[in-house]
C-alpha cells in the first residue's frame, strides 16, 4: 500500500523528487528503499543517508525475454491498480494538490475494498 507520495512538477527529476518525499514523509517510510538504476551514484546514497535510509538500487538482467525482476513488480503492481481509476488514467488536475488528493483516494478506496471483502 502506498504509504506516502509527491508530485512535482514535470521538470523536477526523479533524484529531486525521492529527496522532497523522504522530507515531507518524516519518517513514515521503511528503512531500505528500492529504485532503479536512476538512483545509483555514490554522492546520492551519502545524499540519501542523512535521512536514516537504505537505498538499494535493483539492476535489470541482460537476457532476453521476460524474466521477474526483483522487487520491481511491486511498482508496476502498484501503477496497475492506480490505472484502474478513472481519474488517475490521464493527467485530468490542473494543481499538483487535487492530483495527490486523487491518488491517496484511490488508495483509500482500494483498503477499503478489501477490508469488506475479508469481512
């Protein structure tokens, strides 16, 4: 479940982006974050690690075909349950506030789905 989130504007890049989310989160994160290789880089991590965090970057294999990456699915699990709404299928918000507002909505209302299905 998603437990915190930023948007930014479009020309923030995703290193500004994980900085600003483990300020704003405060704490509210796991201890070992995994990203991809955008996130690599010895001044990042040392960057990362004032915040008590563990980045892990997951690397893509080289063969050909489908293969299960590492904790990767995860996200696009995530982007696929998201893509199921319908106002989180195109970028419909003119403030990045209402678009955050939509997104832990829809995370709201996916809990709470599955909290009436168990009971």
């Amino acid at each position: 479940m998603l437990i915190s989130a930023v948007i930014t504007s479009g020309n923030c890049g995703d290193r500004n982006g994980l900085e600003a989310l483990l300020y704003f989160s405060k704490g509210n994160y796991h201890q070992t974050i995994f990203a991809d290789q955008g996130y690599c880089g010895t001044e990042f991590h040392e960057q990362i690690l004032k915040y008590g965090v563990n980045l892990q970057t997951v690397k893509r294999r080289d063969n050909p075909g489908f293969m299960l990456e590492a904790r990767r699915w995860i996200v696009e699990r995530t982007f696929a349950w998201l893509g199921k709404c319908r106002r989180l299928s195109k970028d419909y918000e003119l403030m990045t506030k209402s678009s955050l507002s939509m997104l832990y909505l829809s995370m709201i209302r996916l809990v709470l789905r599955r909290i009436v299905a168990i009971c």
